[in-house]
C-alpha cells in the first residue's frame, strides 16, 4: 500500500509550488551548480550525485517537522523545476522559521519568486500558525535584499563576516516579518484591488 502525501500543494496565479521529489534531483543540481544561483548562495554542488544531500535534507525537513521546501513549477508544466522555496529551522515553541529560496536566472526579473513566496507567506502564517518569519541575505545580494523590502520584511541588521563562503567570510543582512505586518499588508493590497 503506498503512503498518502499530506504535502500541501500551493498554487499562484502562473506557478505551482508542490513537493520537491526524487526525479527533480538534475534540476535541482542545475539551480545549486549555476554561476549565477550561486553566488550569493550559501550551497552548492559539484556534481548531480553529491546534489542528494539536498534532496535528502528537503526529505528530512518534512520527516521531523522543522520545514518544508517546495519546487516552483510553471502550472502548465508541473514536473519542470524552476526554483525552490521554502521555510526551514522551524521553532514550534516560539513560532518562527527561516524563509530561502532560489531560482533559475532564466526567471529572474518576472516577479517569479514575489509571487511564489507570497503563498509561502499566507501558507507559513495561516496554516502553520508562524509568529515571525526571517531571511539572512548575503549583503551583495542586491535582487534578494529588494525581494524581501517588497513582501514587507524589514530589515534587522547586519552581521560581519558570520559566514565562510569558499574562500571567505562574508556578512549577512537579517530581515524579519510579524504575521500581524503580513496580515496588514495583505488587507491593504486586497483593498487597492478592490478599488481599481
């Protein structure tokens, strides 16, 4: 008998964000591998076997609870992993998680990621009843840093040379949102769509 997926699946307007699986392993090695998704990334991958880790690690976060990470998939082609998003080090007691993402650089400047992780944002704060949502940002990471300002994040501080990256330390910017921010942000966007 084959087990049945509590998974949810969450939809956009142009995406479908669903449950990261076994045969998106290549693309996933293909995002975590690429020049440019890497640069300000703090993983990456040699090769499409050592690439498992991270198929392993989306598993586990499922399996004990401390997250969820889900393919960005264009609706009308659900098996084609363009990105992943997704909340990680979920703390239940004072309800808050981390938020990271990724995305190939073919989609990059569409408002892609803006939308997907809007419905990360209503998903993590209605469903999973989250408190406080934050994002760590290497500081040259401009396109990530405005990403962020525009889902109403704020930012929290800066952290120096916190993290080695290859062959360096590097600093992070910390952004926070409150769900009660979320939820106002959300009424006034609702309204101005009303009123148009």
């Amino acid at each position: 008998m084959q087990e049945v997926s509590t998974f949810p699946e969450l939809r956009s307007e142009r995406f479908l964000l669903r449950q990261i699986q076994q045969s998106d392993l290549a693309a996933v090695f293909f995002g975590l591998s690429h020049p440019k998704v890497i640069a300000h990334y703090g993983i990456w991958y040699e090769t499409e076997l050592a690439t498992q880790e991270q198929i392993d690690w989306y598993r586990c976060l499922e399996k004990d609870g401390s997250g969820m990470w889900w393919a960005i998939c264009p609706l009308n082609r659900p098996e084609q992993l363009i990105g992943a998003c997704g909340v990680y080090e979920l703390d239940n007691y004072n309800r808050n998680a981390d938020i990271g993402y990724w995305l190939l650089p073919a989609y990059w400047g569409q408002g892609v990621m803006l939308e997907c992780l809007q419905e990360v944002l209503h998903h993590a704060f209605d469903c999973m009843n989250l408190h406080r949502i934050e994002a760590e940002v290497e500081v040259e990471n401009i396109g990530s840093r405005k990403l962020l300002k525009k889902l109403g994040f704020e930012h929290e501080g800066r952290r120096r040379q916190v993290s080695w990256k290859r062959d360096r330390f590097v600093d992070l910017d910390y952004y926070g949102i409150l769900n009660t921010h979320f939820r106002k942000m959300s009424i006034i966007a609702d309204a101005q769509v009303i009123q148009t």
